[in-house]
C-alpha cells in the first residue's frame, strides 16, 4: 500500500475517477450488476454504505471502518454488520479490481482511516486493427503461408446464441437473436437491462425485468429500422430501460396525489 498524509476528503478530490456523482453511480451499478452474486448480504450491505460515504467526492471515501459500521447499525436498528464483514468485503472488492485501499497517516506518523478509490467498470472496446508487417524481402514464400495460417488459427471464434449463458431468458435471447446472432452480443444486451433493474430494485422481480427487456429492446429495434441513426445501440437500450424502470417505480408514488 502507498501511504498518504491524512486530512479532509477535497483533499484527495485528485483521485476520483468520475466526471459527476451521476458517472459513479453508473459504473458502480455495473460493477454490481456483474458482481453481485459475488458478495453476502452482509458485505453487500458494507458496500452500499461505503459507496454513500464516496458520494461527496465521487468515488472517494476517507471515513473511519467505525464510522461506516455505526452508520449501518444506526440505519438497520442495530442489526448491523461486523468489522470482519465490512473487511471481507473489501478484500473481494480489490480482487475484482473494483476498489484500491490507500493507508493514510497523520503527521506524527501514526496510521488513520483508509482512502477508498472506487474504480470505472472495464467496458468492451472494440478490436484494434492489426497492423500487418510486410513480409521482407528475405523471406521466402513458405515463411509467409506459415505465418498466415498461424496468424488466422489465432483468429477469435464467434459463438453464437446457442452459446448465450443460462442466465439469460430464453424469451429474450429468441428476440434478440434475430437481429443479433452472436452470444457475447445477445448477454450484453441483457446486462444493460439488469443494471436499471438493480437500481430501481427490481432485481428480484424477473417477470418485470424480462418484460421491460423485452419492450425496451423492441423500441431499439424500431429506432434503428425507422431512423438508424443510433451511435451506440446498447447506451440507448438502457437509456430506455432505465426510463422504464423509473417510471415503474415512481408510479404507486405518483397515484398517491392523483
């Protein structure tokens, strides 16, 4: 660990990695909507808190281990969770790469509460071009064949939707894939639906998330065949299943003043 001198959270403003309190909240629902699975109830209750404390600084938190504990206890009438929860909590986090500890320390040297950095989710870049090296004029024409057939077993295999993972709706993935045949592409499609899910708390209500998935995708579908002019697909597909998701949750709120 790097050790920093301690003081007030604008004082580690240099570490967030997010543009706005918004950017954060979207990548950390990504990050959980991959991971979620990975972590206890216990340790996610940890993680919410600890991503509430980094809402000040985007993606920052220099609060005290005790500090965040108390808060839970307070918020759960003392029905918390205990400090070897919350570390175990972050051990997961660093291994998934979702967070980076630093120790600080005071000016007489002792040590004082950690900085937490929260990290951006990883997202799919699409394939760089490969530059290929023309052959010199030494080599034969044997070496290059070679080389071609080694370059093109090297290739990577497109599975398609017969490869799609369980976890996808089978409801979904027979839609999908009449636009969109490839595996990677169909389960992608099916993330961006979960993480407005995850955070509106629909996430265990898989009915109203195949459902949403399914409508919001169409609507993609009739963009793209009316209009086409949609820089980046799976960003507007959730873009609507995110409108989706709010207006099924605000709506018992809204009938309230009607």
């Amino acid at each position: 660990m790097v050790n920093l001198k301690s003081g007030t959270i604008e004082g580690f403003e240099q570490f967030s990695q997010f543009s706005s309190l918004k950017d954060f909240n979207t990548h950390y629902e990504m990050w959980l909507a991959e991971h979620k699975d990975d972590f206890s109830k216990g340790e996610l209750l940890g993680m919410k808190r600890l991503v509430r404390f980094a809402a000040k600084i985007p993606g920052v938190c220099n609060a005290k281990i005790g500090t965040i504990l108390k808060a839970i206890h307070d918020e759960y009438h003392d029905n918390g969770i205990s400090r070897s929860t919350f570390k175990r909590m972050i051990l997961k986090a660093k291994d998934l790469g979702l967070i980076t500890v630093y120790e600080t320390e005071r000016k007489n040297g002792s040590q004082s509460s950690n900085l937490y950095v929260f990290h951006r989710f990883p997202t799919s870049e699409p394939p760089k071009q490969e530059i290929m090296d023309h052959p010199k004029e030494t080599s034969n024409l044997s070496e290059t064949k070679n080389k071609e057939i080694k370059e093109r077993k090297e290739e990577p295999i497109e599975l398609d939707s017969t490869y799609v993972s369980d976890k996808v709706p089978q409801p979904f993935v027979q839609l999908v894939k009449c636009f969109f045949s490839e595996a990677k592409t169909i389960e992608e499609y099916w993330r961006m639906a979960q993480i407005p899910a995850y955070h509106y708390l629909f996430e265990n209500e898989p009915d109203q998330i195949l459902d949403v998935a399914i409508q919001s995708f169409k609507q993609l579908i009739r963009k793209l065949k009316f209009n086409g002019n949609v820089k980046n697909p799976f960003a507007y597909f959730y873009g609507i299943t995110s409108k989706k998701f709010n207006h099924l949750y605000f709506a018992p709120f809204d009938d309230m003043f009607d």
